[in-house]
C-alpha cells in the first residue's frame, strides 16, 4: 500500500500490536517497578501502546540524542533532565526501532557513567536489519 505522502507499509497494525504485546509480556515478567525512558521523537508513540500493556508499577521520563538514521557516528547532544530520580532503580531505555545501534550505544553509557541505576534494559519494537 502506497500514498502519495506515505511510503510502502512494512508492518502492518497487527504486526505492530503484536509486537507491543510481547515486549510488555517481557518486560512484565521481569520488572515490579521501572522508570521508563523514552527516546524522542522515535519512541513516543511505541511508549504509548506499551505502557497500556505493562502490569507494572512506572514512572516516565525522556532523553534526545538527535541524529540521522543509520549514522553510526552520531555526536549530537544527549539532552536528559533526569526529572525522576533513577538512582538505584531499574530503567528501561524505549525506542521503536534500533538502526545502527549507535545512538542507543550512546545513550546506554551516558546512563551507566552518569546514574546509579539498579539495572539498564532496552525495549524495542524492532532492529533494523544492516
């Protein structure tokens, strides 16, 4: 399926929901409690189907790292305010697709060097084949 403004699907709604279900049955069988962190603007909306689902207790925050998809180089910025605390808690890094897996390499250790958080995890929608 093709528009004029949008480009061929690649998953459709289904696939999508799907998706989110099984991250949150995941993350659900792990976690009691998380602060969820989501990247923006990609992750915004994979963040709201996937806490509908989570049966756990979360709080909400966010983190930019703008960039270029694919660019494995990217050395933009890390913008985060840290508006809950994350010390000695589990984080959850969220975004709705992994390209290169530079940005996240980033965000990941800005987290580790700058927090003490009890764990770090990732959730994704997806990882985009190289």
């Amino acid at each position: 399926m093709k528009s004029q403004h949008i480009g061929a699907v690649v998953l459709s709604e289904q696939q999508i929901q799907d998706g989110v279900e099984i991250v949150a049955e995941k993350l659900s069988n792990k976690f009691v409690d998380a602060v969820l962190i989501t990247v923006v603007p990609g992750g915004i909306l994979f963040t709201a189907d996937l806490v509908r689902k989570l049966k756990f207790d979360i709080k909400m925050d966010y983190i930019s790292c703008p960039h270029t998809p694919g660019d494995s180089n990217n050395q933009s910025p890390i913008v985060f305010h840290e508006n809950i605390s994350l010390l000695g808690k589990d984080v959850i890094l969220i975004d709705d697709a992994i390209e290169s897996g530079g940005t996240m390499n980033r965000l990941v250790a800005h987290i580790q060097e700058h927090y003490e958080v009890k764990s770090l995890s990732i959730a994704t929608l997806f990882v985009k084949p190289s």
